[in-house]
C-alpha cells in the first residue's frame, strides 16, 4: 500500500469506527505519546538501559504503526498529501546528501 492509499484507508477508519479525528492538538499530543513508546523500546533494547520485565513483550513494529496512524490523521486533516510529500523530501535528500554519507569518517 502507498502512502496515498494508506491516508485514504485511515480516512475511511475514522468515518467508519470513530466519531470524527481529533482535534490537530490533539493528535500532535497522541503523536508525541507514541513517539514517546518508540523511544522506550529503543533505549531499552538497543540502548544501554535495562529494558524492564513489562516491557519485553512490548512490538516495535505496533509501536511504529501507531505513529504511523497519528501521522497520517495529521496529514489528513491538514490537507497534507504525504505521498507528494514524501517524494519531494527523498528526491531533495539525494540530491543534497549523495555523497554527504559517503565521506563521512565517522560512519566507516
């Protein structure tokens, strides 16, 4: 599923199972919330704290998708095509980081 099929199925998610979105300050406070989760599995599990017992079961992936549906409620209701978008930031990176990366001492 691309990007734009993927705001309209959230779209149609909300006619269909909830209300109506929630408010943009809203969402950017869920979105927050769950960006927040992410950084919890992430520090404990590929950082160095001690990742706690009620945390182990916890799915990165479910994690991800989470901010994924916040994000794209915020788009949807912005009026954002995130398709667009997305395509313009990963053609203005190539062309502003193409060797960037590569000369970077750090990353050999």
């Amino acid at each position: 599923m691309d990007i734009k099929n993927a705001q309209k199925e959230v779209d149609n998610w909300i006619k269909t199972h909830g209300v109506r979105y929630f408010n943009e300050l809203t969402n950017m406070a869920q979105l927050t919330e769950e960006v927040g989760e992410v950084a919890r599995i992430i520090a404990r599990r590929y950082g160095e704290q001690s990742e706690k017992e009620s945390d182990k079961n916890k799915d990165l992936g479910e994690e991800l998708a989470d901010v994924m549906f916040v994000v794209l409620c915020l788009a949807n209701q912005t009026g954002v095509n995130l398709q667009e978008a997305f395509e313009k930031k990963l053609d203005l990176k190539t062309k502003r980081d193409h060797d960037r990366h590569h000369n970077n001492e750090k990353l050999k």
